[in-house]
C-alpha cells in the first residue's frame, strides 16, 4: 500500500500530536505528584496536637518506667510466664487508655497519629524548648523504647 506525500505528512503529524499529548499528559501527571508529596512533606504538626501528644508522651513513658521499676510484675530478673505476660500486656493498655482520655485520645488514634506529629522535629522541640521542665522529663526517657532512636517496639 502506497501512500502519497500528503498522507504520509498527516500522519507524521498525528504521530507527532500523540506524543506531545501524552507527553503533556505524563508531565502534568509528574508534576501533580511531586506538588502531592512536597505538600504532605511540608504539613507541619498543630501547636495543640504537639502539646497534647509531647504531655502524652512523656507521661507514657514515666508510666513504663514506673510499671517495670525493679524487674517488672514478675520479680526481679524473671522473665514473666506467658499467662503473666498476657495479663500485664491487658494492664498496660488498660493503663494506657486512662491516661490518653485525659488527652482525649484513644490508644489507636495515639499508636496511628504520634509518628506523624513526632515527625515534626522542629516543632517538638520548638514546644519543649519553651516548656524546660517537660523538656526535662522528655529527655530522661529511654530513647530506645519510646518511639525514638530506631525503636524497634511499641513506639509510645
């Protein structure tokens, strides 16, 4: 099938029409979600969610402290046995739960919103730097278990 210079030149340009289109099309696509993620990096923590959640914080962890003073429920240097260990794991959220009402949070909304407001670095320590005595309490916490530091637990 032979086509003539006309139609061989229309469809050079068709060609040409579809690629810049979805090229555009691509571009925008890019664009809009470079916009999406620099927006959702950029979000930085309310002021009263990182109060509430540094007071939270703080409180949770000098509550473990306290909770596992001296050995734990088991005794000094005993690892607790699976039953004692399920029963300690029901009083520690039941414990948690009380404490996190005071903040009007629940131990899910604490567990799924801490490491988005934690996130912002700038603002927590903006919020102790002008609070010293929580600042205090905040830096004597355990690094490793609290959600800091590479925690490889709970992350209260």
């Amino acid at each position: 099938m032979m086509h003539s210079v006309p139609q061989i030149e229309r469809l050079i340009h068709n060609f040409n029409e579809g690629i810049m289109v979805m090229t555009l099309t691509r571009s925008i696509i890019g664009i809009s979600f470079g916009a999406l993620l620099f927006a959702s990096a950029g979000v930085a923590a309310e002021p009263a969610d990182v109060e509430k959640f540094v007071q939270a914080r703080i409180e949770i962890g000098e509550m473990m402290m306290n909770y596992f003073q001296g050995g734990g429920k088991s005794g000094e240097g005993q690892r607790p046995s699976p039953e004692q260990m399920k029963d300690m794991g029901a009083d520690i959220h039941s414990k948690l739960g009380k404490l996190l009402a005071k903040y009007d949070l629940t131990v899910e909304e604490y567990r799924k919103r801490s490491p988005e407001v934690f996130a912002d670095d700038a603002a927590v320590k903006g919020y102790l730097n002008e609070h010293p005595d929580l600042k205090q309490r905040y830096d004597a916490l355990p690094l490793d278990r609290m959600g800091r530091g590479g925690s490889t637990g709970r992350g209260y």
